[in-house]
C-alpha cells in the first residue's frame, strides 16, 4: 500500500543527521483528547500543544504486508497526572484511538503544519499494563479488526447489546433512559459489594446492569453489576479501586440476561427485538440413540 510522505520529511530522511521525534495523540471514546511528543520539551503542531511530560517512549514499529497485526508499544512515566490508576482499572482509556508520526522536530518554526510529520500507525489502545515506575500500554493497528470473525452465529440467548439502537439498525429499543434510577449507598461490605436500603425493585433486577457513580472517590466511573438482591445489595463484576462510602450517590439501569422469556418479555416487552434461537435442538438431542417404536 502506497503512502504520501511530505517532501520537506521525504528530504529530511535523506540527511545524514536528522531530528525525527514522535508525536502521540490518542482521543478516549469521551472524546478526551491526550497529545505526547518524545522531544525534551513541548512542541505545537497543526496549533496542538503535544507534551513532553510525563514523557513518551515508542517501541520499534513493525508492520508487515499481510494482516498480521505489527508489535508496538507505548511507554511513558506513571505519575498518577496523566494516566491515573483508577481510570486505568476502569477501562475508559481501553479502545481510544490514537495516532502515531515522526516529524522533523527541527522544522517546526519554519512550517508548524501537517507538512512536517509523516503518520507511521493509527489504531486503538488495546491492554494498559502498570509496571513499577512506568506505564505500558499495547497499541494496535486496524488490522487488528481484521483477525476477528466476521458474521454471527447462532445462540441460545439473545445476541443483541440491551438498549443498542445506533439510528440507522435497530438493535434492541429498550429505553434505558427511561428507566434509569438514582440513589445513595447506604451500607457497604467491601469494594465490591454495597447496598442502598431505598431500593425496592425485585431481586436481579439491576442483574447484568451498569451503575454510574455521580458522587464520591469512583465519581464519573461506571460498573457493571453481577448480581442485585431484592434488599438493594449490589455486587460489582470487579471491586473498585476508588473507596465506596456510604452517601455515594449513583444512577443504575437495570440489566438483561438474553433470555427470551424471563428478560425480553416479561421484563421488558420486547419480544420482537429478540434475537437468538432458544428452541433450537441442543447437542443431545441431535446425538441420542435413535429409538424404534414397535
């Protein structure tokens, strides 16, 4: 695949010194945007300001012509500014875009445009690993996407995500808006599990749910609910690294198990957004000794 390389960088790698640097940029799915350079010190590009605290450290990149997914890393200080431990363990860097290039670091005051930097890779961030003093974060390519099957198959359970409707597909229409709560903790165990005496739905309710945290150390974060009891307990898929504390306040819609009957009508009302084959024949039915009637 062929690519355009600016003609000022296209003479620069020709030089016998050059002063390639790399610039990062990566935007979350909240659309925050984060812009590093490797460089001592700040460098503006295309009228962004890239960083050069807390640092950045690119791995050697390699690509290769198939759809094989080329090694990279991304490597910067763990300084609790940046990157923080609990939005880290929350996942909310997870599947951010990002954009790698080189640029000639010595040529920005002549031309601080798109004309000084070659782009190498663009992906998403895939797994953030803390280490002693540093952070290690994979970086993969959109080749990446091309390992993952394509199609569906078929499934006991609904295959749709509850509330899914982009405006062009629909998905599922469950309403989640509609039927978000809020509360406060009233008791809590440990980091995972908490419970808010006022609630008064039927237990599993919020079962499989995502409760959202407005108040408190995990402010802004989101958890997924394992489990709910009829007396409001709520036990998180993970315990949070933020402290829960009573008065914690929160919203939570409830969640959905994929089953036909139990969730999408009784629970719901919503039969026709269904999509899965629960009455298929299963492996011992298609298995067992066939039997003879005399």
């Amino acid at each position: 695949m062929s690519k355009n390389i600016p003609a000022s960088v296209l003479s620069h790698y020709g030089e016998r010194t050059t002063f390639f640097k790399h610039g990062l940029r990566i935007v979350r799915e909240d659309e925050f945007e984060l812009t590093l350079t490797s460089n001592s010190h700040d460098d503006t590009i295309d009228g962004v300001l890239y960083k050069a605290n807390p640092g950045l450290d690119i791995s050697s990149i390699v690509t290769t012509a198939s759809f094989a997914v080329g090694n990279l890393e991304l490597r910067t200080l763990h300084d609790e500014e940046v990157f923080t431990t609990l939005e880290i363990m929350s996942g909310v860097w997870r599947n951010a875009a990002f954009t790698i290039f080189r640029y000639n670091s010595q040529n920005l005051d002549e031309s601080p445009t798109s004309d000084v930097y070659d782009v190498l890779l663009t992906g998403t961030l895939g797994e953030l690993t803390i280490r002693l003093n540093d952070l290690v974060a994979e970086l993969r390519d959109l080749r990446f996407y091309f390992q993952h099957p394509v199609g569906v198959i078929s499934s006991e359970t609904c295959r749709n995500r509850l509330g899914l409707n982009d405006g062009i597909h629909s998905f599922c229409n469950v309403d989640l808006e509609a039927l978000r709560v809020s509360g406060s903790i009233t008791d809590v165990t440990n980091q995972q599990t908490c419970r808010d005496l006022a609630r008064a739905e039927v237990a599993d309710y919020f079962g499989q749910g995502v409760l959202t945290w407005i108040s408190g150390d995990n402010v802004g974060l989101s958890s997924h609910v394992y489990s709910h009891a009829a007396n409001g307990t709520f036990v998180f898929m993970k315990a949070l690294i933020g402290e829960i504390q009573v008065g914690d306040s929160y919203t939570v819609v409830p969640g959905c198990r994929k089953r036909l009957a139990e969730d999408c009508r009784d629970k719901f009302d919503s039969v026709l957004d269904f999509n899965g084959e629960p009455h298929r024949p299963k492996i011992d039915d298609l298995t067992q000794p066939v039997t003879v009637s005399v």
